[in-house]
C-alpha cells in the first residue's frame, strides 16, 4: 500500500475523494498529561486560579476538531456531527488523560479532527495550569479507535475502556 499523499513524482497531493461513497464515519483519539499531584487536584477540584481549566478544555478540543483541515495541509475540510471531550483522572500516575470522539458522514476519515480535539484539549489544559506546574508533559498522543469506511473498524489493543 503506498503513500496516498503523494503524486507519480513524490509531491505532496490532496487526495480525491469525490468517487468515495458517504458512510459513518467516528474515531477516538487519546492523550495524557503528566504533572505534579498538586496541580491535578487543583484541577479535579476547578481551583486553577485561571478558570474552570476542563470546561476551557473541552471547548478548545471542540474549536480544534473544527478547525483540522486548517492546520493540516492535505486534510479534507469535513461535516462533523459531534465531538466529544471526556477527562479521566489517573491519580496513581498523576496524569490527566483525555478522549476525544468525533464523528462524521461523508467520504473520508475523521481521524484528524479526533487527534487534533485532543492535542488541543491537552495543550489548553497546560496553558491553564502552566502558573502553578510548568513541568507538565504532554504524551502519549494516539488514534484509539476508528470505523466506517472503506478499511472498515481499527481498535488498538491493550486500550482499556475507562471504568475498567
């Protein structure tokens, strides 16, 4: 299988996709923040002197799922249907792990919306808290799930479910 965004010569192309049929199409993408114990309370607990950092996550992952194809050179602008930003807090490793789900109909993927709501979740997650925990580490970015069309349904293994 070669690489679709590259033409006969090797330039970066867009891929046509105008011949391909609408079908569902959803993904989930994860990513975790590392930080000080102290600041992931302060952050389940809303006391970030900044605001309320999740809910300004959540909407940033959103406005970041929206704006993909701005960012991503040959990413097809798209129709999203949802986005879905969820938090689940890793005390034991103090880490901040984040979801993103993004959902579409249309001829194409969404994995790059889902991956770009994350990052810009947890991107905005260290600009809220950065006052108090400049060491934060942002890691681990990674497609979780993906479905619908033509390469059919991709779960990544060993990916628990949260709640397990």
């Amino acid at each position: 299988m070669g690489l679709t965004h590259l033409d006969e010569q090797g330039r970066a192309k867009m891929v046509d996709v105008s011949a391909k049929p609408d079908t569902l199409r959803e993904a989930r993408a994860r990513v975790e923040v590392r930080m000080r114990p102290e600041t992931l309370a302060l952050i389940r607990e809303g006391r970030v002197e900044k605001g309320e950092v999740l809910a300004a996550a959540r909407i940033a992952g959103v406005m970041g799922a929206k704006r993909t194809s701005s960012l991503i050179p040959m990413c097809h602008p798209l129709m999203i249907s949802q986005v879905e930003i969820r938090f689940h807090f890793q005390e034991n490793h103090n880490i901040l792990e984040i979801e993103a789900r993004a959902k579409t109909v249309g001829p194409t993927g969404i994995e790059m919306e889902a991956m770009t709501a994350a990052s810009v979740a947890a991107l905005t997650v260290y600009d809220m808290a950065k006052a108090v925990d400049r060491s934060m580490v942002i890691d681990n970015l990674r497609l979780v799930e993906k479905s619908g069309g033509k390469s059919g349904h991709y779960k990544r293994e060993g990916e628990p479910e949260w709640g397990e």
